[in-house]
C-alpha cells in the first residue's frame, strides 16, 4: 500500500493491483477520516428511523436471516488523482491521492431496497442518510461521518448492506459489521460501520454531504457554506495510464499502454485513446467489456515512442458520448475533488 496518513490511515492501492480485475483485501484503498473502529458485532444494531412507517432495529443475525445478494462494484475515493491537481497548484490540507485511492470487490449483503421496504418508506421522503460510528475531529463540533443518497438511488437493486467483501467477512478497517455499498457513487456515500439510517426530506446536514462537493477555483473552502459547491454524487468520468511507471525507463520504439477506465453512476466506459505525441494524434485502445455498470474497465494499446522526450495521454468516453476534460488545469478545485481530466505522462526514452 502506498500510504499518506498513518492515523487517521489513508493508504492507496499500488499500481500492480489495479490492474487485476477484483482487489485483494490486503490490498484495497482505505479512506478514513477518523480512527478506524472496531464494533462488537453481538452488540450492534442497526436502526431504521426517520420517514418511516416501521422504524426498525435489527441485528447482525436479523438482517442475515433476509436473501443475500451479492454485486461487484468499483469505490472510488473522490480526491482519487488529487496529486495531478497539485501539480497544477497546491492544494493545501487534502490527502495528494494518485490513481490508486479505488479499488473493485464482490460485495455480499442485504438489498437496501429490502430494509427500507421492511421500514416502509414514506412518500414525503426523498432522501435516505446514513450515519457511522466513527467520529471525526475534521468537523467541528466533532461528528460521526455521514452522507445521503436520493430515495430513488437507495431503493436501486445495486445497493446493498455489506457484511462480506470477496466471499470474506467484512474487515474492520473496511467498515465491519456492515457498510453501504452505493456502486457508481463517490466512496463517501458508501459509509463504513453503519449504525443509522434515517430517511428524510432534506439531504442530510452531516458535515461530510457538503464538504464531498466541488468549488469554484478561487472559493476558500474554510468560508465556504452548504450550497456554495456541486455536491458530489456519481463518479465523474475518468482513466488512469498504469503501465508504463512514472519512473520506468524505456527504449524508443512500439510500446505497450495500459490502464483503466470507470464512467461511474450506471454509464460504462466506451471508448479510450490513447496518444504519444502530446494529444496529436490517436490510437485506440482494446477495452475489456465491464462486468456491469458500476466496475471499471481495463485497456490497453500499442503506441510508437519517440526517442528523447514523450508525453503520453489516454482519455475516456464513456456511453452518453461524454469525453474527458483535456487537461488537470480546467478542472482545478481548491478542494482537488472528482478530477475527470484525460491521463497524461511524461516519459523520457532512450534510442
């Protein structure tokens, strides 16, 4: 793992395991903004509260006693390739991720669609919230981490109540005894040891809705309010180039290019390119079909690499015809979130 904070514990996925199509547990990105807990199961509940005809606790043995399913889902931090932005200009204060802050599991639990039916939603709601059991200094009061996703995202049969992550129970720093698994959405809204979930008619006031959400270039995010920032839901469309290396040295000549792409929310990824002389011209790359719509897709492509200096750039469309932003610079944030510029490069190469 590559790691940027030892406590609270941000640690990115290496480059060689993104390129397997399911992340090894050991192996798979951690996103914290707290200690990571650790919940007695026998104890825990979960509560069902809020808009609800039926609010409702359940344990661990109550909600496994309802049809398990199981989704393959890609969860992809929203500050993922923050280190390209930097570059562009500092962004002080937030975690400088490279591509690897995202990683793809099988995720086995309950429908959340089955819970909040077993609650009976209200028509008046129109959101669902979640809540841990982690607390954050990051807020102030300090607060438990949080989010919210509309009703008609949370009663889609992708999203689940996770109790196991590749045919393995749940592991603690990944949010056992049980999480939200909101595939095709920002990591942020798929919380980790769940305890709470309230639905409601407003988005939740938890800090965290409102700080996952993009500014304007020149807003200060410490005087920014709730509403001042596009609130972050859907992954927005990007790839990443992980072979070759940023520091690997390679001879001139025809060179194989790969990486992975991930359209978000239920687009796929269409199409990538792929070019070697600064975006001139193209070559298209052989993209492997997705699972389904909420993982991400692999590619690759043979490009020729000129002696002395090169810069190579892979871009995205995804299936709405939608292409990536040409450059990290048009995208800058001050807070380096939902970075959806094409990859690029910089290689030098030998005769």
């Amino acid at each position: 793992m590559l790691v940027h904070q030892d406590e609270p514990y941000n640690a990115e996925t290496p480059p060689g395991a993104l390129a397997a199509r399911i992340t090894s547990l050991d192996a798979f990105y951690s996103r914290n903004h707290a200690p990571i807990p650790h919940v007695d199961s026998a104890s825990w509940r979960l509560r069902v509260e809020g808009l609800v005809d039926r609010p409702l606790e359940w344990s661990m043995d109550d909600l496994r006693r309802l049809p398990e399913r199981t989704v393959v889902a890609t969860l992809q931090c929203a500050g993922n390739r923050r280190a390209d932005l930097i570059e562009v200009r500092d962004i002080p204060g937030q975690v400088p991720w490279g591509p690897g802050a995202v990683s793809t599991a099988r995720w086995s639990g309950v429908s959340l669609a089955e819970v909040l039916a077993r609650a009976g939603v209200r028509p008046e709601a129109a959101h669902i919230a979640f809540t841990g059991v982690d607390v954050s200094q990051q807020a102030a009061p300090p607060q438990p981490f949080g989010g919210s996703v509309p009703v008609a995202k949370a009663t889609s049969s992708e999203v689940l109540l996770a109790w196991a992550m590749n045919g393995q129970p749940l592991p603690a720093a990944h949010g056992a005894p049980l999480r939200v698994i909101v595939p095709g959405w920002i990591g942020a809204r798929s919380v980790k040891w769940l305890h709470r979930i309230t639905a409601q008619a407003e988005p939740t006031d938890n800090y965290f809705q409102a700080e996952y959400s993009v500014l304007p270039p020149e807003a200060d995010p410490e005087a920014a309010r709730p509403g001042d920032g596009i609130t972050l839901g859907p992954v927005a469309l990007h790839c990443a180039i992980l072979r070759p290396g940023r520091n690997d040295h390679l001879p001139s000549g025809p060179t194989e290019v790969s990486g992975f792409a991930f359209a978000g929310d239920d687009r796929t990824v269409a199409r990538v390119d792929v070019s070697a002389d600064h975006g001139h011209t193209w070559v298209p790359a052989d993209l492997d079909p997705p699972e389904n719509p909420w993982t991400w897709q692999h590619w690759r492509a043979t490009v020729t690499l000129p002696a002395g200096e090169a810069e190579l750039v892979a871009r995205a469309w995804d299936s709405t015809a939608a292409v990536q932003a040409e450059s990290p610079a048009t995208v800058w944030n001050p807070r380096g979130y939902a970075n959806n510029a094409a990859a690029h490069l910089r290689l030098t190469c030998r005769p």
